[in-house]
C-alpha cells in the first residue's frame, strides 16, 4: 500500500485502492525542488492544502496503468503524469479538476479494451483532453507488433464502448475488426520516450 506522504517533490502520481495518489514532476508550493524521482502517496487529505505553481499551459499527461508511472519515474522523465489506476475515482477526478483549472493542458492514453475506451471517453469529455497514442494508427501498429512477436492475443471483452476523442474516430472500428485487446505496457517504451521529452521539445503523437 506505501508508506504515507512527506513534503517532498516525488515523481509520480497515481491513485491507489486506498484512494491515495502518486504524482510526477508537478511543482507545487506543497512540495520540495525536485531530485529524488520517487513515487509518493498522495490522499485526498492533502489535496485540501494543495497549492500548484504550473505554468499555463504546461501539458500533463495522463496513464490509467501504474505501469507507466512507475517506468516514468525509473526514467526520471521531466514530464508531469498522473494515473488514474483504472477507472479515475474522486482524489484523482479533484487532481485533475485543480490542474484544469490552473490552466493545465491534459493529454490521456488508455489500455486499448472497451473498458479502457469508456475512461478516455469520460477524461476527454470532463476536461478536453487530447487523446495521447490512442487513435487506430497506434492500436494497428501495436496489433501488428504483437502480432510479429508471437505476443498471446487477449480477446476484447464488454460492452462495446464508441470513441469519441476529437482528431479522429478513434480505434473502435479498427478494434472491432481485430478483436484484441492492447493494455498499456504493449507501447510502454514509446510513452516513456514522450515523458522524457523535455517540455520544451515536440511532444509524441498525440500528446
């Protein structure tokens, strides 16, 4: 479960069970200059007295697998990133809600499975956010790679969700001719990369 937070400036953030959070390269007055690249709870306590200092526009991505937090942070990536561990309950939904407000841009990816579909629906809903590496190029890319690898195929499960991001219609048709399902650590190595960029170079596609 992790030991409670500390005032320092940790590396990641993530929502556990518990409802507790990880954060990642956010810069805060609640929190110490950055360095350590450790992953450190946050509660829905502490967001009561959080106090962010971002630049407007500074964009903030989002994971919904701690995997990506925690390669993220391994990499001592210098993009900010959040995860919302599934389904984003109310201490991730209030973080987000705070860095919206702060004039922070979002950018979410999302396991490529109907369930996975519906969360990026509702976070580029709440807060339009930019779709990050989930458009049909990137579920066939992946597909194909899997595919290659000789990569056990996991069938897609659920009721079928429709995406809805802005740039495009998504991976839907393409998901529902392949019928597999792509969780996040299929393309773990590119979303690293992005996170390393730092903020001032081009961001990967869709983020």
């Amino acid at each position: 479960m992790g030991a409670p937070p500390t005032a320092r400036y940790p590396r990641g953030w993530q929502q556990e069970e518990c409802g507790r959070c990880r954060r990642l390269g956010l810069d805060t007055s609640y929190f110490e200059p950055p360095g350590n690249n450790a992953e450190t709870h946050l509660t829905a306590r502490d967001l009561l007295d959080l106090r962010l200092r971002l630049p407007t526009g500074t964009v903030v991505h989002i994971s919904e697998n701690p995997r990506v937090v925690e390669a993220a942070a391994d990499a001592a990536c210098a993009r900010p990133v959040v995860c919302t561990s599934g389904s984003a309950a109310t201490v991730v939904l209030t973080l987000l809600d705070a860095l919206a407000a702060n004039g922070c841009r979002l950018a979410y990816h999302g396991d490529f499975d109907w369930p996975g579909i519906a969360l990026a629906n509702r976070i580029i809903r709440r807060y339009a956010a930019r779709p990050w590496r989930i458009g049909a190029d990137d579920y066939e890319r992946l597909a194909v790679a899997g595919q290659a690898e000789n990569v056990p195929r996991l069938p897609l499960g659920g009721p079928r969700s429709t995406h809805t991001g802005t740039r495009d219609p998504g991976p839907t048709p393409a998901m529902t001719a392949l019928g597999i399902a792509l969780h996040e650590e299929a393309t773990l190595d590119q979303l690293v990369a992005d996170l390393a960029q730092t903020p001032s170079s081009p961001p990967g596609s869709g983020a």
